[in-house]
C-alpha cells in the first residue's frame, strides 16, 4: 500500500471526497505505486483521507469498473493482477486495432475531425516535454480515440478504447522503460500520423499504425527477457 499518512491532501468541496479518492486511486494504481494483487483496505484508506467508508466505497466501485481493482470471493480487495499470461493475445490485437483505426480514419474523416485530433497531439507533446508518464498515458488514448473515432466505425472505437484502458499499465512499464527520458520519436510518429490521415493516404496509415504498435511490442517484451524476467520492479 502507498503511504497511509501523505504530506497534504486537496482541500476538499463538499461531493468532491468521492472523485479525490478515485483520482488518488487511480494515478497510484497506474503509476504502479499501489502494486498489482496487493490488497486493497476501506478502513485504511477511510484513515488516510480522513473521511467516512461511504465515499471510499464509491470511489472503489468507480475503479472495479475499470477493471483496476477487483473483490474476491471472500469479499477481501485487491489491485488487480496484470495478465502477463496472456499479453500475446493481447498484443495481437491492439496491433490490429493501431493499424484499422489508423487506416480507416485516412479514408472516412471528416473535416472537422482534424482539430480535434491535432489538439489530442498538441497535449500529448506537452506531457512528454513535461516527463509526465500519466498524463502521457491519458492523452495517448485520447489522441488514438479520436482517431478511432473519425474512421467512423463504432466497433472498432469501442474495443480500441477498451485495449488501452485495459493497457494503461502495461504503458507505464513501457514508459518508465525509458528512465523517464522520453525519446522526442513519440511525438514525432504522432505527427506524421496525422498527415497520413488528412492526405488520406489509406496504405501509409496501415503502415505507420503497424509500426508504432509493434516498436511498443518490442520495447515491452524486452523487459521480460532482460536477465531472464520483468526487470522492473513492481
């Protein structure tokens, strides 16, 4: 568990208590400081923020939601475990997902899906300026969803969306790969994306979707064949 005794928490309004903890939560679960199986305790963290289980439990249901944490049978809860077993399959498909979004947006978006788009990009360049793997990880998705979005097929969206929520912490363990040094490359390969999109170039845009999945894939599964395992301690 996180420290149970933090230096200063947010002033809170009165309803907010149910969205701090949620927040709170959530940024320690995909910064990786709350580990993944460890347990998750109501009176505990009742204690650490100072207010009743009511909005704890709130904030907890939030989570279970999201599929970052999970009560078990004996009604215990915990983090939930990251299915390493099973990250082929997994890849396979947010490749699939990378390639068919990015090319079906070059063919089907509309005019005013580029703002929309470059502005996801304009606050993901940030986030890597500012070394802030979060805020990367949120305005990663939200970039790749708004261009799911404007390939105009609401299956494709909804299950692309799903593989990178259900991905966030994979990501964080691709981002701290780098020692929080993030290559400039990122940025770069998000650009060049949009400019495959409005040139509608249909063939490029399955290409550079391919290419940036699969450069994540590789850097990934290099932590778990580095001295014969996960090197990053969680």
């Amino acid at each position: 568990m996180a420290d149970p005794k933090p230096t200063a928490l947010p002033e809170r309004r009165r309803g907010s208590g149910v969205k701090m903890v949620y927040d709170l939560l959530r940024d320690e679960i995909l910064d990786l400081k709350l580990a993944p199986g460890s347990t998750v305790d109501e009176a505990q963290l009742a204690e650490r923020f100072k207010m009743s289980r009511t909005p704890i439990r709130e904030a907890l249901v939030r989570l279970a939601g999201e599929g970052l944490i999970e009560t078990l049978p004996n009604r215990s809860t915990m983090v939930s475990n990251i299915d390493f077993l099973n990250l082929s399959t997994f890849f396979d498909a947010l490749v699939l997902m990378y390639r068919v979004t990015t090319r079906l947006a070059a063919q089907n978006h509309r005019p005013e899906d580029l703002p929309v788009i470059r502005r996801h990009h304009q606050d993901y360049a940030a986030a890597v300026e500012a070394r802030d793997a979060l805020a990367m990880i949120a305005t990663n998705a939200a970039f790749h969803a708004a261009i799911a979005e404007a390939g105009r097929n609401p299956y494709f969206t909804s299950l692309f969306i799903r593989l990178l929520s259900e991905g966030r912490r994979i990501l964080r363990l691709y981002y701290r790969s780098y020692e929080e040094q993030f290559p400039q490359r990122f940025v770069d390969e998000h650009a060049e994306m949009i400019a495959t999109i409005e040139a509608r170039d249909v063939e490029r845009a399955d290409q550079l979707g391919k290419a940036h999945a699969e450069q994540i894939v590789a850097q990934v599964q290099k932590l778990f064949t580095r001295n014969g395992g996960l090197d990053i301690p969680l």
